[in-house]
C-alpha cells in the first residue's frame, strides 16, 4: 500500500512539473504558484473569481495578492479587469495561448 502511494505521488508530481513548464510558471516562487493554482480552482468551481474571492481562498494577504497578479499580468498570464458591478473589486481570468 505504501509503495502505491509513492508511485501516485510521483506521478503527481511529474505531471505537476510538466503543467508547470508547458505554462511558464517554473520561474515562479511557491507563493506566487499557490496564488496562480488558487486562482485556476476558482475558476474552474465558480467560472469567475475576484481579488476578494482569491485572497479568501488563498490565505494570502491582499498585498501579496496583488502585487502577485501585476506580476502575472505583466508577463501574459493573467487578465485582470474591473467589476461592471462594483468599482472597487477587480475580477480576473487567466490567459492562455
């Protein structure tokens, strides 16, 4: 039973490095990859996010968060754009070529 569970999480984490180079994301400390995963599970459970929705999930502090997404966007990865709804809330995607 142990050795499955080492042969499942090696290949996690192969498949893990291999996302991460595909998307660019190798350069990228720890925290900034949390907030990036972060952001694709919201994403993907709610099919939106915003930097409220993304600092609740991440435990990350709304510093850190956007200080992390201006990098993302700077660099192609994320798209960041402001609520129609409320002006002070910003909603984010993620960009995908």
């Amino acid at each position: 039973m142990a050795r499955t569970f080492v042969n499942e999480l090696a290949e996690i984490l192969e498949l893990l490095t291999n996302i991460e180079e595909q998307y660019n994301l190798v350069a990228y400390n720890q925290t900034e990859k949390k907030i990036y995963y972060t952001l694709a599970t919201n994403l993907s459970r709610e099919s939106k996010c915003n930097i409220t929705d993304l600092i609740s999930s991440s435990g990350f502090s709304r510093s850190t968060i956007y200080k992390t997404i201006k990098k993302f966007e700077t660099q192609g990865l994320v798209k960041m754009e402001q609520s129609f709804g409320d002006k002070r809330e910003f909603n984010l995607d993620l960009i995908t070529t």
